[in-house]
C-alpha cells in the first residue's frame, strides 16, 4: 500500500473587530448592560490578557462564547490565537480616546455598589 502524505493547510482564526469609526457608546453600553459581560470586563481590567477558559466561573462554555462575541462586536475585547490557546484582552486605547473615562467610571461604580 502506498499511503501519501499530504499536509493540510494551516487555517488561521479571525475574528471581525468593528474599526473605530464602528464603535459606538450605544453599543457598549449595551453591551455592559449584562452583569456577566461587566464582570468579564472588570477582570480584564486587572490583567493584560486572559484565557476565555479563566472565566467559566461565571457561565458555561456557550453562554461565554455569546457574551465574548457580544463585547467584541461592541469593540471592548480583541483576541488572538497561540497555538490552540486562545488569549483575549480589553481594547482600553480605542474605547479610552473616544469616550474618556468610561470604563473606569463604569467599573468604578461596580465595584463600590458590591
């Protein structure tokens, strides 16, 4: 038997993140709205990055998978992809020029409500 090998092409993971120009405060107020996309946030926050695994404490793995597609569609988290982990974190810079203030206040507010 000959048996070929052939080597299958590596596919590389792309998300759609909306451009600045997309990014709204209606949209992200919207997408803060959710206790559970806000605790999302208040943790990344607190690190540069994050395994979307670190966050099962919060809901299941498809619940996480929606709430992930939620804040980056509204332009709150970017990701990326090493090996087959998959890391995220808080695109602070964008969303920090455009509405200053906004997260910390947000956060802020959260975390003396508790």
């Amino acid at each position: 038997m000959n048996h070929e090998t052939s080597e299958a092409p590596i596919v590389t993971r792309t998300h759609w993140y909306p451009e600045r120009d997309d990014i709204t405060i209606y949209g992200i107020l919207a997408a803060l709205s959710d206790p559970t996309r806000l605790a999302i946030v208040r943790q990344l926050a607190q690190h540069d990055e994050r395994c979307p695994f670190d966050f099962l404490d919060l809901a299941s793995k498809q619940n996480l998978s929606h709430h992930m597609k939620v804040l980056r569609e509204a332009g709150l988290i970017m990701s990326r992809y090493e090996g087959r982990q998959k890391f995220i974190w808080l695109r602070r810079d964008p969303v920090d020029d455009m509405f200053p203030g906004l997260l910390d206040g947000v956060i802020n507010a959260i975390e003396k409500a508790e």
